[in-house]
C-alpha cells in the first residue's frame, strides 16, 4: 500500500469503495484550504516529501502530490516552505553563552 492510500484511509472515515483510484477520490471532494507544492513533514507516518495538503472543517481531509486546486475554496502556494499538518509549534530558543 501507497503513503498516500494510507493516509486517504486513515483521513477519511466515509467508505468509497465504488472509486478505483485516490486520485478520483480527490477530485470528487472539495476543500475549505488548500496547501500547494509545500515540503511536507510527519514523522509519525515516516513521511517527508513534497505534497499538498487539504483541509476540510478545519481538519486535514487529504495529503496528496498533486490535489487539483479547482477542489478548493482557498489555495495558498506554499513552496518554499515547511507543512507540518498536525505538528504545533515546532521552533526552539537557543541560547549560546560563548
């Protein structure tokens, strides 16, 4: 099994067992936010790659490569930058007293 068929089946509690693909289930679903071309990070599922992450209710619905953007209501390009979905707050204060 795919990361990304992982994560569809762990995001989504509704059963799609009549679509053959993640890919269509995807575009059968629309989105509050959508987060683009972003470098995604989530070590509780070993993953670390570029993805796009969807949000619905203000939860996230789907982690994907390439999630249409027309499935959005709002779409933020977020290349260049780091998306922790899940993960708060993640910086540190160091202090070097040389």
């Amino acid at each position: 099994m795919h990361i990304e068929e992982r994560f569809i089946d762990r995001l989504f509690s509704e059963s799609f067992t009549d679509m053959t693909s993640h890919r269509e289930l995807m575009m059968a679903d629309t989105y509050d936010l959508l987060l683009k071309g972003g470098e995604v990070i989530d070590p509780s599922q070993n993953l670390h790659r570029y993805c796009d992450v969807a949000f619905r209710d203000g939860r996230v619905a789907a982690i994907a490569p390439d999630i249409a953007a027309a499935t959005a209501e709002e779409v933020i390009d977020v290349s260049g930058y780091l998306v922790t979905p899940g993960l708060m707050d993640i910086h540190g204060h160091f202090f070097y007293r040389g």
